[in-house]
C-alpha cells in the first residue's frame, strides 16, 4: 500500500519530528526552506500542492490548479514561494500562504519531471521528458535560457542558490554541470550504475548529492562544483526503491540533512559528515 505522509526526521536520534498526512495515496516530492521551518509536498495522484509548518504538523495551505499529477516541488529559501512541475506539461510558481498562483510557466512537450527554483525566488529551472532544461524568470514568464544535450528523458535537477549553475541527473546514471549564463554543459560525470533519481546542491554551493535505484542503489556526495570528480562520500545498502522517494539538502553543523519522503516499502534518511 502506498503511504501518502511526509516525515521530518531528527538524524542525531534517528527519530521523527513530525508526520504529516493529507495527500491521497502517493506524494511524488518534497522540499524545505533553508531554516527547516517549512515543508511543500507534491501529490502524484490528487495533482495537489501542500506547505505544512514543521512545528506543528498543520497543513497551511493546499495549491491547486493542476491538472496532471505533480511530479516535482521546490522552495525558495524564505519558504515564501513554491514551485512546482506536472504531468501536465506545466510549471506554476505559487505563493506559499495563502497558495495563490502567481505564473504558469509553458514551454515543455511532455510531463516535467523535475524543477528548482533560486535562494530568492527569482528563477525557476525545469526538467521535461523532453531531455530538455528551461530557465525561467518568474517575474516576466520569460524563458530565459534552454539548455540542450540531454539524449534520455527523465531528468531530475538541482540549481545552486544564486542560480549560476545546475546539475542534472539522467537516466543512464550520468551527472551533467551546466553553467546557465552561457547555457553550456562544463562536465559530465558517469556517476551511477543506474538512473539517477534525485540530485540536490547544499546551500553555499560546496555539495552535491546525487541518489539512485535498482542496481545502484547509492547516495553519493560530490566535490565542490566545478569539480565534481571525485565522491567523497557513499551511503550503500538502500534496499527501498529511492525512485519513489525525494531527496531534500540542507547543509547544517557539518552534516548533510535528508528529509525522506514515505513509499510503498519505507522511509530512509541518513547522513553525510
């Protein structure tokens, strides 16, 4: 059975701070400001949006307006504003309270499988079925740069806090690093034995994580961008499909934090020092 909840975890007792329940039956995404005060979720199957209070547990509000399942969500830092992509082929950029929508963002030609958003909520960037990357400015609508090179579909991407570079995660286990100015692929990495199925930057840049499944089955952090040659760390022995889950990044006290989203056959988490 599917578990449709979100849990907080607390990793230095491996306890759970909080469950939050609200979806029906899948939630395909999850994130967190910066400070761990807030949390937004994507339902795979209700085509909902939530942005939960941590302390709390309360669900503060509830986005809706796609019309497809949502695959992917992202918070600026201040937890002020969401984004979030669909199989609906669409971005929307939203307010996080009260949850009104401020820009749907069309462009793509298939489900959007991925999507980041900057510190500060300007940029927003999308990955699509289409094995293309679209960066967006939200206060125009404008894409503003697509970057191309991909040649399998199923992206997942992660873009630094000051929207300068994004790393992106393919099917066939390779990482790409993207400078955005120029649009231009500055290394790619064969980094996993199978699809990648989340990536996630810390927030001063110094990090990059990457998951995958099935014959992989690894998380691995990376050396600082532009360098990201050499895994400095490895987490192994994840027998849950991590496909199904999300991965969520925030670098605290030396440690890497992982916020784990529920599936079918469990919840992980861990950490990194």
């Amino acid at each position: 059975m599917m578990d449709p909840t979100v849990t907080v975890w607390d990793l230095a007792t491996g306890t759970p701070v909080c469950t939050m329940a609200g979806h029906f039956r899948m939630v395909s995404s999850v994130a967190m400001t910066g400070d761990g005060s807030r949390v937004a979720s994507g339902g795979a199957s209700d085509n909902l949006v939530k942005v939960w209070n941590v302390e709390s547990g309360a669900c503060v509000s509830t986005l809706e307006g796609h019309t497809g399942g949502v695959t992917s969500v992202a918070m600026s830092e201040d937890g002020t504003r969401v984004v979030s992509g669909s199989d609906d082929w669409s971005v929307k950029v939203w307010t996080a309270v009260p949850g009104a929508c401020l820009r749907t963002l069309l462009g793509h030609s298939g489900s959007v499988t991925s999507v980041a958003i900057t510190g500060d909520g300007a940029r927003v960037a999308s990955g699509n079925d289409d094995t293309l990357i679209k960066v967006w400015e939200v206060e125009s609508g404008v894409c503003l740069r697509t970057l191309e090179g991909h040649t399998i579909w199923g992206l997942k991407i992660a873009m630094s806090r000051d929207g300068a570079y994004i790393v992106s995660g393919e099917d066939n286990g390779n990482l790409h690093l993207w400078d955005v100015e120029s649009g231009a692929c500055i290394r790619t990495l064969n980094a996993h034995a199978s699809s990648v199925t989340s990536v996630a930057i810390s927030e001063d840049g110094g990090r990059v994580v990457s998951a995958s499944l099935e014959l992989d089955e690894t998380v691995k952090a990376w050396d600082p961008p532009p360098r990201p040659e050499r895994a400095v760390a490895l987490a192994m022995g994840h027998h849950a499909r991590l496909g199904a889950e999300s991965l969520v990044l925030a670098l605290e006290e030396g440690l890497l934090r992982l916020l784990a989203q529920h599936a079918a056959a469990g919840a992980w988490g861990g950490s990194v020092q």
